[in-house]
C-alpha cells in the first residue's frame, strides 16, 4: 500500500528556509550566550534569555516560511518549526553524547522543559507564518 502524497500546496522550499532561519538563530544565540553560564549570571536569568531568544527564533522562522510560501503561512510556519524542533533536538542529543551527560536526557524536566518550549515556538512560528503570509499575498495584488 502507498503512502498518501503529501498536498500540492505545499512550498517545501518555504518550509526549509522558514527552519533554518531559526536554527540558525538559535544556535547562533546560544553560542553567543555560552560565556554567560561561567559568569556568574543566575541560571534563572540564562533560562528566561534563552526562552526569549528561542521564541524570537521560532518567530521569524515562521514568518521566513509564511512569507515564502505566500499562502497557508500557517501550515507552512508550523511545519518549519516541527522540522527546526526535530532537527534542534537530534542536534541536541548528539551535543549532550559529545559532552559525556547522555543521563541528562533521562531526567523528566529535560522533556517537560523541551516539550513546553516546543509547544510555544509551534506556536509563535504558526501565527507568524500566518501573518507574514497575508501580508506578503496582499502586497503582491
């Protein structure tokens, strides 16, 4: 039995470049901010800079995949940010394993922390999609 075919409608092109605006983002910031963990800078106010950043991500990337595709921003959006969530996460585990903390993945708030920031980055990405794709179909009317 075949696989259904993905929708036509779909602007794959949009889609990656909507997820790798915000991996390449996030990954960039979080570079960025790593200097920070050994400067005495509470682990509070490095979690709520990162929060801030990823959702900035998301956001954008959502909005590079809704402008892109220049219709269904929302659906486009969304996926750009299932395709950053699974990538960043593969990265992710393939970071922790480099580092020697592969326990670090067995801890629960690992996977609520990361659940809830990927719930919010779908989120932000599917509006922003949404949004840059109606401004984008209006301006080329």
């Amino acid at each position: 039995m075949n696989a259904p075919a993905a929708p036509s409608s779909l602007n794959w092109a949009a889609i990656a470049a909507g997820a790798g605006a915000s991996l390449a983002i996030g990954f960039s910031a979080s570079f960025l901010m790593r200097p920070m963990y050994s400067s005495g800078i509470g682990y509070g106010t490095v979690m709520f800079l990162s929060m801030v950043v990823g959702l900035l991500a998301d956001t954008l990337g959502g909005a590079v995949a809704g402008l892109v595709a220049r219709r269904s921003g929302a659906l486009h959006g969304a996926l750009a940010m299932v395709l950053a969530s699974a990538f960043g996460l593969v990265v992710t585990f393939v970071m922790v394993g480099r580092q020697g903390h592969l326990e670090a993945l067995a801890n629960v708030g690992f996977w609520a922390q990361w659940a809830l920031m990927a719930l919010l980055g779908l989120g932000a990405g599917t509006l922003a999609g949404w949004i840059a794709a109606n401004i984008a179909a209006k301006s080329s009317r």
